[in-house]
C-alpha cells in the first residue's frame, strides 16, 4: 500500500553504528529550516522488537506495545532519554489504544499513522513541516521505513571501526571489554548492509564521517545535498564551515585514546574483520 501524498519535506532517518556521527549529520540536517531535530533516538520504529519487526512478523502486537509503554517510554539505550520527552503518559497510552484498534484491518497504514501521531507533532512546535530521527538501526529497519513513507531519506554513517571502538571503550556506562565493543561494530555492519541491499540509491546514502570533515569535505557535502534534494543549501553549507571538522570528530586520534598494547590489538583485528566483511559483499566498509 502506498502513503497518501504530502508535500515536500518527508522524514530523514539517520543510522549506523555507536560513535559514528548520527547525532552531528542530524545536527547539520536541521540547520535547514524544513527539519525539526527530534530531541532523542525514538527507537520505536526500527530497534529489535520494535514497528519495524512487527510489520514484518519478527514480534507481537502486546510484545510492541508492552516495549513503547515500558522502555522506549521511560527511557532509551543505557539510560537516555525516552518516549516521555515528547509526549505524556495520557497522549502514548491514547495513541497506542488507537494503533492497536487500526492494526489489524490495515497494519501499515496503523504503523505510519503511529509514527505521524508520536513524533510530528515535535515538528509542528518547532513550526517546522519534518523531522529528523537518529536512531541507530534506522539503516536496518529502512526498507520498512521506505514502505511506510516512500519519499523519505536514510542516511547511513559509518567510520573507521577502530575510531569506534576507541570511542566506545572510553564512554561512560557503555562497556571496557575491547571484544564486546569490536563484536558491536562488525554487528552493526552486518545489520545496515541487511537493510542497504533492499534500497536503492535514490533512498539511501552512506557517508563516511571521517570523509566528511576531514579527507573529502567537498565531495561528500555535495553528496549529501544532492541526495537531500536541497534547494538552498545555504544553512547547511554555513553549519558545515562552522561546526563539521576533523577536530571535533577526533579523525584520527583512536590510538591516542587507548593503550599502545589495545591500539595493536586493535588495528590487527580491525583489519581482519574488514577483509572478512568485504568477503561478504560489505564493501562500504571503512578501509584502515
């Protein structure tokens, strides 16, 4: 079933691993004036057990509902903020009531409807006509989201593993087991390529963030524009000069954050995973 048609802007979903620049693309996304930043990563849509799984059979109605009502609600991924920093209590459990009595007549029009109920009126406040969601298996869930809103864009980040893994073992309340942070990355690729491989060109675009602010600025915000479909590029091109740069990304800067023994481990294993990975046909993936 296709969406009804609404005017020109429709939802930018931004994905990839941890520590790739979802929330700074976000940032330089909404400097336009057409895209509301929504606050938080919703996660409802796309994460494990979430809309995404449901429209395509991998969960349950009450399992969806319980997840909305009790996780994505009170909080999201290690303590970030949840549902409940753009809606209340009365509105989420009003509009879950209504999600459920639509679903089974038509679950994709109730899905969409969902997304449309939670999350545009964060836009309409803004005054703005769209918005913009960084959460991070918007990649995955993509073919999912590109059926429910045909028109709307994901943008895929990704960076040098290595970078990513430096950048997880030194955040707080995440993990310092160097296995289990590589383990996450090689995860996250093998889910975005599951969501890439059914979407076009004209749908998705992967930036490497390092590329972006540091080895291939000019390129890559071409890109981006063009693939935006950015009439006035201006805003963003005034954010980018501002706040995009190799310094505020740490470009570089992985094996300054880590022991000289983990930043040996490290690279090693890095460069195997990618081999391994390209042996997949990933072949996106950042080269070390």
């Amino acid at each position: 079933m296709s969406a009804p048609a609404r005017d020109f802007p429709h939802p930018i979903f931004i994905g990839g691993s941890a520590r790739t620049g979802t929330h700074a693309m976000g940032r330089l996304i909404c400097s336009l004036p057409q895209y509301a930043m929504l606050g938080l990563e919703a996660r409802f849509h796309c994460a494990n057990d979430g809309l995404s799984d449901l429209l395509t059979g991998r969960t349950d109605l009450a399992s969806f509902r319980d997840r909305v009502l009790g996780m994505w609600w009170s909080r999201g991924l290690l303590g970030e903020k949840g549902l409940s920093e753009i809606t209340t209590r009365e509105r989420i459990e009003e509009t879950m009531d209504a999600f459920a009595d639509r679903f089974e007549a038509d679950p994709w029009e109730a899905g969409r409807a969902l997304v449309r109920d939670l999350l545009d009126p964060v836009a309409e406040r803004q005054g703005k006509p769209a918005w913009v969601d960084v959460s991070g298996f918007n990649v995955r869930a993509g073919p999912v989201l590109h059926r429910l809103f045909p028109r709307a864009k994901v943008v895929h980040m990704v960076r040098d593993g290595r970078a990513v893994v430096a950048s997880i073992l030194n955040k707080r309340d995440q993990t310092d087991d160097r296995e289990v942070a590589l383990a996450h990355w090689e995860r996250r690729m093998r889910y975005s390529h599951e969501g890439l491989r059914e979407m076009g060109p004209s749908d998705a675009l992967t930036v490497d963030l390092d590329a972006l602010t540091a080895t291939d600025r000019e390129r890559q915000f071409a890109r981006l524009v063009e693939f935006l479909e950015v009439e006035d590029p201006a805003p963003m091109r005034e954010h980018f000069e501002t706040r995009i740069s190799a310094e505020r990304a740490n470009v570089g800067a992985w094996r300054s954050r880590l022991s000289p023994a983990d930043a040996r481990w490290l690279d090693r294993r890095y460069r195997a995973a990618v081999r391994e990975l390209r042996r997949e046909g990933i072949d996106w993936v950042p080269e070390p």
